[in-house]
C-alpha cells in the first residue's frame, strides 16, 4: 500500500519537532510494509482546517496519490471538533483513502471492523451535534430570562423616509446606498 504520513505540531517557536511523531509513523509504516510516499507536516494550531499541508494532503487524496493515511493521533489531524473531524475522515474514506491513528490503534479504516469505527464515530459525532443545540437553546433561555432581547436589532429607518425617496425617483439600491441598509430591506419598509 501506498502510504501517506500526516504530523502537526501547534508552534514552530516553542520547541516543537514533529520528527518524534514522523520516526514512529515511518516505523510502523515499514513494520505494515507500507511505501511512504509522502509526509505532510504543518505547524500550526490544529484548530482549523486552514493549513497549507493539510489542504495538500486532501488534494493527493483526492487524487489517490496515496492509500492510507497515517497520523501520530486524532488531535494531530485535527481540533476542530467531533463532527468536523468526522467529516474530514469520511472525506478520506469518500475518496477511497484508508486511515489509521498511530496511538489510537481503534481508529482504523483499514480493517475488519472499519465499518465499525465509523459508525461508532458517527454516533459520537451526532451526540456532539445534540448536546451543542442543547447549549445553544439553554444559553439563549438564560439570555431570554435576563430580559435580554435576541436577534439582530431593528432598523432605524421610516417608511416615510423611503417613500419621500422613491418620490424622488430613486431606484431601490439607490435609496438602500443613501440610508446604509439592504435593498432588500428597502423593499420590505417600501411595501409597509
């Protein structure tokens, strides 16, 4: 199998070398009896998905550059969440690309019990997905019960003063430019 490896580390600034985590990874690679045929290493926070390596890394999976993708951990993948990292493994797995965290050895797409893994992880992923609308409508309960009013705050702007301004032949954008609001709020106070 055609073998990429995947290292990250947060900073390059405080001491940080991501060759500890590549050593084990080109080890166990070799062990499997894996090619590698290419390593990608960021260094920077794995907290979004903005990273130049790890985008790259997509784009050669996309092209089946490689057939399994192989990390030191989840968290060196990625930070971004549950279901943010779960949908960047079903991207990999979408494109027929196998992966395997070196540490966890559970998160294995190459094995027996892949469909397993996943569905455990789409479980997971969902459970995220519950528990924060549930942390979404409890903290805007608290808001509501503070009496603080939810939303985007109400135009400032009179339907009069819009209707003087179509009076004066202006075109709806036009008259959104002068008062600094949509045209599509124009619209709404036009028709009021």
């Amino acid at each position: 199998m055609r073998c990429a490896l995947y290292g990250r580390v947060s900073t390059k600034d405080r001491g940080q070398d991501s060759e500890n985590q590549l050593r084990q990874l080109r080890e166990f690679a070799a062990k499997q009896g894996w090619q590698i045929v290419k390593e990608y290493v960021d260094c920077e926070t794995g907290a979004t998905s903005d990273r130049a390596e790890f985008q790259a890394m997509f784009q050669a999976a996309s092209r089946r550059e490689f057939d399994v993708l192989l990390f030191w951990s989840l968290d060196r993948l990625s930070r971004e969440g549950v279901l943010e990292t779960l949908q960047h493994l079903n991207r990999l797995t979408g494109y027929g690309i196998c992966w395997r965290s070196f540490t966890e050895q559970y998160l294995d797409s190459c094995g027996a019990f892949r469909d397993a893994v996943l569905a455990i992880l789409a479980v997971i992923a969902k459970q995220e997905r519950i528990r924060l609308s549930e942390r979404t409508k409890a903290g805007l309960a608290v808001a509501r019960s503070k009496g603080r009013k939810l939303g985007r705050p109400p135009l400032q702007v009179k339907s009069t003063e819009i209707a003087m301004l179509r009076a004066s032949g202006l075109s709806l954008r036009a008259i959104g430019r002068e008062l600094r609001i949509s045209e599509g709020s124009v619209r709404r106070y036009a028709i009021r």
